[in-house]
C-alpha cells in the first residue's frame, strides 16, 4: 500500500510548516499548496510529460482582472487574446474554464503580454480607480494572470498554456501517481506556502532536504528512461 496518500501529505506539510491543526490553517487551504506543486510545478522541475494547448475562461462585468492559474497548469505564456461574446452572453453566466489541445479561431484582440509587475503596473498604477473596458494588457506574474483595464462584460480569455495530466489530490487516500513524489512534494508544497507568508528564513531551512527529494525522484525517471528503447526504423 502506498504511502504518501493525502491524509499523510497534509501531515508532512503540517509538521514542516508549523501548522498543527485545522485551527490553524484548514485542510483545504494545505490541500491547494499540495495541488499546484504536484501538478502545476513538479512537472516541470521532472521533465515529465505534458500536454500543450489553450486555457480558456470568462470573465464577468464585475471581476477585479486578477485570476489565479487552475492547479493543473505547468505554465502560462504568450500569446493571450481577449475574445468579446457575440453576440453578448447573459450577465448570469457562469465563470468556466478549459483546456482545448486544438487551435482557437480568434479574429478580435491580442494582449500586450508583462511578465515583470513594475513594467506592468508603471503602465497601470494600482492607487488609480480604472474605468472598465476590453482589456488590452496582460501581466503574467507567481502563477496569476492580471488583466487591464478591469473587464466590462463577459470575454473568453485565452492564453498558451502546458498542463500536466495528473489527477488532483482530494480524497483522504489519494496519492501521487509515483510513491516516491510524496516527500518531494510535501517539502515542495510548504516551502511554497512559507515564501507566500513571507517567512523566507524558515523556507530556506527546507531547502536542503527538499533538493535531496527531488533528486531521489530524478535518479527514477532517469533509470525508467534507460529501460525505454527506441522505436526501429525499417
């Protein structure tokens, strides 16, 4: 039986983080620090594999333009268009999201792309109130796309993007697709959570047992790479 199901991750990130109990930080907030290193960061850090294509979502005529990455994503990158619904769709609808491995037919505008807040928010001050419009302006930044000026009504939002296809963590036995990932992911996943509160010191202190983990995981998918042969050509 594995070990590192859920229940076991949410402990090892407790234990690392100073967190002991749900009075101090619920199950469910540990649970999306755990869900975006599994399967937005480890990924990436392993070389595994992953699919490319689109992330789609809609906006509404009151969102404040900042919109955190869903966890499954490895990376968000260039180009980004705004899409106007035409003709426009009801105020009521909902908020959706997507990932198309097709290509999108857009015929309306492409965002001007940041990937640095200073650039980003020299052009936009943030102590400035904004009139609402189609947003022309788009700042990719910590895993959150930022657009300005602020919507006026519902657009499909579309951006490049690579996801990775592993299944997010939500009952108390779910685990990692490899055993082995736990620890790495549990480090992973606290030293994420610690820079976001600021604690850098502590975070610091996780390093070195985390870079240990990873390579426990990197020495197993080189050894599974060797074991892979190539397909002959006749």
């Amino acid at each position: 039986m594995a070990y590192w199901t859920l229940t076991n991750l949410r402990a090892k990130f407790r234990a690392l983080t100073g967190r002991p109990d749900t009075s101090s930080l619920p199950n469910a907030d540990i649970d999306a620090y755990l869900n975006q290193f599994y399967q937005g960061i480890l990924p990436e850090i392993l070389h595994l594999e992953k699919k490319d294509g689109w992330w789609q979502f809609n906006t509404t005529a009151s969102d404040s333009g900042s919109y955190a990455y869903a966890s499954n994503l490895i990376v968000v990158r260039p180009p980004l268009y705004v899409i106007r619904a035409d003709p426009p769709v009801a105020e009521s609808y909902p908020w959706t999201e997507g990932f198309l491995e097709s290509a999108i037919n857009v015929d309306q505008g492409q965002l001007r792309v940041f990937t640095e807040p200073a650039a980003f928010y020299g052009s936009w001050p943030q102590q400035v109130t904004y009139t609402r419009a189609q947003p022309i302006d788009a700042l990719l930044w910590a895993r959150t796309l930022a657009i300005m000026p602020p919507p006026d009504q519902i657009y499909t939002i579309a951006a490049r993007a690579e996801k990775s296809d592993f299944a997010a963590l939500v009952n108390p036995l779910d685990g990692p697709e490899q055993d082995n990932w736990g620890a790495a992911i549990a480090y992973g996943a606290a030293i994420e959570f610690l820079n976001d509160k600021g604690d850098a010191a502590q975070a610091g202190e996780l390093a070195g047992m985390f870079e240990y983990h990873l390579r426990l995981c990197n020495r197993r998918e080189i050894r599974n790479m060797m074991f892979k042969r190539a397909v002959p050509r006749f």
